[in-house]
C-alpha cells in the first residue's frame, strides 16, 4: 500500500540519513521512479525532505526533523517481538537489556496491539537447540561478542578437526552467528568461520580494525552453508523407499525433486550422502523402510550388518528360559 510505503520512506530516512532514490528502490523492492513520486507526495504533505544533486547526492530530512510515527500493524508489533528470543540475548548479556525494549515496545502500542503482543509471550516460545543435543560450553563468547561490538581484534587458541589441532588465530570478528544452539564467529582475514565452543584460550586487545564495507554476513553465511553442504555430501547412493519413509536434509529434497514413484508404491531415487559409513548408520535407522542399491560397498556393508544382527539375535536365549 503506498501510505504504508510512504512511512517506510520516512522512516529510512530518519534513521540512516541521506540515501539515494535507487538506495531507497532496492530497500522498498520499487521502481526508482515510485521512489521520485513517493517523495513528491511527502514534500506535498509538509515533511522537510529536500535533495541533493551530484555523485554524492540523494534525499534527506532537515536536521532535527523527527517523526512519532511508527506505523507499526499488528503483524508487525508480533514480528517484532518474535524477533528475537531470550535465550541468545541472554548468552550475550543483553537479557536485561532485551526485557526492557520489549517493555518500552509493549508500552508505545496501542492497547488493541498491546493486548496482540501479550497473547505472543503465552503461545509461542522459541527454542532453537536440538533434542538430543546438550548445549555447548562457551566461555568466551561474552568477550567474543564484546569484540564484534567494539571492532576490537582477538588472540586465540582454537581447537580445529584436523592436525594440528591447537592453534593459535588472530581474529578481526566481523559477526556471530547462531545456528541450531550453536555460536560461530565469522572473522578476518578471509574471512573464516570458527565455533565460539572451540576456543581455548583468548585474550583481548586494543587493536582495532576496519570492518570491510562490503561484507554483508546474511550474504556471506549463505554462501558458506551452501559450500559446506556442497563438501559434505561428496557421495551418492540410489535407494527406494517404502511408502511413508521420510529422509532428512539433502537427501530429503532430492527425493522429493527427484524421486519415481514405481508401481509397488515405492520410490527410487538418488540422493547425497556423506560417506559409507554415514549413510550406513542413517540409512539402518530406517529399518526396512529403505533398500540401497547402489554404491555396491554401501549395499554389502548394510546386508553384513543385518546379517550379524539375524545371527545375534536368534541364537539369543528366549525370556524365561535357562
């Protein structure tokens, strides 16, 4: 809706200052040219928004104009406050922190928003660990966060997969990110990716860094999640799969991009795997849910185990008996 887009111009510029009208397009998902008629319509309503022309140029408010507006829907007012769970603010050290903009958020809606934003705190809690995961030890990861904040740089003793395993890193944590429970550190130079639980030793400095304008971490994480699941799954296995049998991950979307449905019900199809020995657990978990055909060392491994379990479990004793 364009009041709804008007706001949202008002608001940008109030809080990143002067922008240009193709910075404000991208931001809005719009033509440049809405963007012209978006701030004819503002300065028509009496807002103090002028332009500059040039290299350098773009449109901004007078200095000291501020707006009370907010805008903010109903959708908007649950979003918010969904945002961000306790939990991860509180390993920050923000938990205070975050109770009380929330408070100062429920305070500044109005009390039909009010009443949305407390039926959000009894019916949905976010938490975002595993099941059968305990939650990792991470002693540091107040300093490291100290640093992203501060773009201060760091000294540590990490603990990696391979030989060696201990050594010794200097860090510029350009962010952190967390990821099923998990803290990582996305730091220069490279920049490299390191689990916040696998440090150390760490020692702060008053070295400070110039963080690149043109790392964008939203941008970057997605990419290295692509390329880690890209090395992981180095293998592929063909399988068929009874009705009703559900893979999980990458495997999962292959079956379902690219699975056949076969005349008995069952479906073939081929999907990633990271290794012999990988799918060979995941794949028994699945009992007689799943048959592997192919890669023939996978197929043997997987009927060698079933047929130690068949000698075990028949030569065992029946209950009651001597």
């Amino acid at each position: 809706m364009k009041s709804s887009r008007l706001v949202s111009v008002l608001l940008l510029l109030q809080t990143r200052g002067r922008m240009t009208a193709a910075q404000l397009a991208e931001e809005l998902e719009v033509s440049v040219r809405t963007v012209y008629r978006d701030v004819e319509a503002l300065a028509a309503a009496g807002v103090p928004l002028y332009g500059d022309a040039g290299h350098a140029g773009g449109y901004r408010l007078l200095a000291g104009y501020r707006t009370r507006l907010t805008g903010l829907t109903a959708d908007e007012a649950r979003a918010l406050l969904l945002a961000v769970p306790p939990g991860p603010a509180a390993q920050l050290g923000l938990g205070p922190v975050l109770a009380a903009a929330r408070l100062k958020v429920r305070a500044a809606l109005p009390a039909e928003l009010r009443a949305h934003a407390d039926r959000i705190g009894g019916r949905f809690h976010l938490d975002a660990p595993g099941w059968y995961a305990d939650a990792d030890e991470t002693p540091y990861l107040s300093a490291v966060a100290d640093a992203v904040w501060s773009g201060r740089v760091l000294h540590v003793t990490y603990r990696r997969w391979r030989e060696p395993t201990d050594v010794e890193r200097r860090l510029e944590p350009y962010g952190m990110v967390l990821k099923a429970g998990r803290w990582y550190v996305v730091a220069g130079p490279g920049p490299r990716t390191y689990r916040v639980d696998r440090i150390l030793e760490l020692s702060a400095t008053d070295e400070e860094f110039t963080h690149p304008d043109d790392f964008d971490l939203t941008a970057y994480w997605t990419a290295y999640q692509r390329d880690f699941h890209r090395r992981l799954y180095r293998a592929e296995a063909v399988v068929r799969l009874a009705p009703g049998t559900r893979l999980s991950g990458p495997a999962d979307a292959a079956v379902r991009a690219g699975g056949q449905l076969q005349d008995d019900g069952w479906t073939l199809a081929t999907v990633p795997v990271e290794s012999v020995d990988h799918a060979h657990a995941e794949f028994l978990r699945l009992g007689t849910g799943v048959e592997v055909l192919a890669p023939a060392a996978l197929r043997d491994r997987i009927a060698r185990t079933v047929a130690e379990l068949a000698r075990t479990y028949g030569n065992a004793p029946a209950p009651g008996g001597d």
